[in-house]
C-alpha cells in the first residue's frame, strides 16, 4: 500500500529538483529481490563502468554531520536488490540530504549486509507475534513519519 501526504509530495519535488540539476542516472527504478524478499524504488541508480550505485535524496537534514542509520540501511536494501537483479556487487551508495546540502558516500560493507539479514529476520518475525509490539517511548519520533496518520503508534498520541 502507497500512501501519499504532505511528506511524500515535498519528497518528490526535492527529487525533481535534483533531477534537473544532477548528473546521468535512470530515476525512479522499481526493483525486486526474491532472494531477500525486498522491494522498493530507488531514487536514483548512477551507472558506470559495470558499477551501479544507488542514491537515496532525503528531504531532511543528516544528524549531526553524520548519515542517519536507518538511512543508510535503506540504501544497503537497494544495493542487495540491485547485486541480485544485475548479477554484479554494489560497493558502494550515496546518500544525499537535501535540508543540509550535504552528500555521503556509502561503503556498502559485509557487516552491513548481515546487520540487514538480522533486522529483516527480526521485523518478519514480528508478524507472528499473538500481540502488536509496545510503542516507541520517545514520541518525538513519529512526527515527521510520513505514515504517523496510520500507524497505531501514531493514532495513539
């Protein structure tokens, strides 16, 4: 399910302002991993030489002159679709976060990967559970969720 809001519309004028002003990349691909059982659409892919790296535009800020975390789990989910769907390692990743100007350049590492296998396992497991999870302590979290309006956290403050 899509949901579209306020968040999801200044997400894509950001990137339509990046697309002008930015390099040789196909936008807005749609991919598919069976293997990890993952789908998404990555903002950009840069191609090169046998190399293709994906780019993920935040609207946001990056928290305190570093990339936030779950940012940079994103883009690992984007590199693991694309090693599967054009055969080939995905070394690296860039995040750009448009409220600060700023562009990181992603090593997409092995512990990366396994922290991702963990975190899937751990969120897949979660739908067998006989009761939804607590919620989050820090409500400061969920304000600017793009999906606050419809998730049980959210309706519950």
């Amino acid at each position: 399910m899509f949901i579209r809001n306020d968040h999801v519309d200044i997400g894509r004028h950001v990137h339509e302002r990046r697309r002008e002003a930015t390099i040789e990349k196909r936008s807005e691909v749609f991919i598919i991993s069976h293997g990890w059982k993952l789908r998404g659409r990555v903002d950009f892919i840069r191609t090169g030489e046998n190399a293709y790296i994906p780019v993920e535009v935040k609207k946001s800020k990056d928290k305190f002159g570093t990339p936030i975390y779950n940012d940079i789990m994103q883009l690992v989910c984007y590199a693991v679709m694309l090693e599967e769907r054009y055969g080939t390692c995905v070394a690296t990743g860039e995040l750009i976060y448009a409220g600060s100007k700023k562009k990181y350049a992603i090593a997409i590492q092995l512990y990366h990967k396994r922290q991702l296998h963990r975190l899937l396992n751990s969120m897949r497991s979660m739908k067998n559970l006989p009761e939804i999870p607590r919620r989050i302590k820090n409500k400061n979290r969920c304000w600017n969720c793009s999906i606050n309006s419809y998730c049980l956290t959210g309706s519950n403050m």
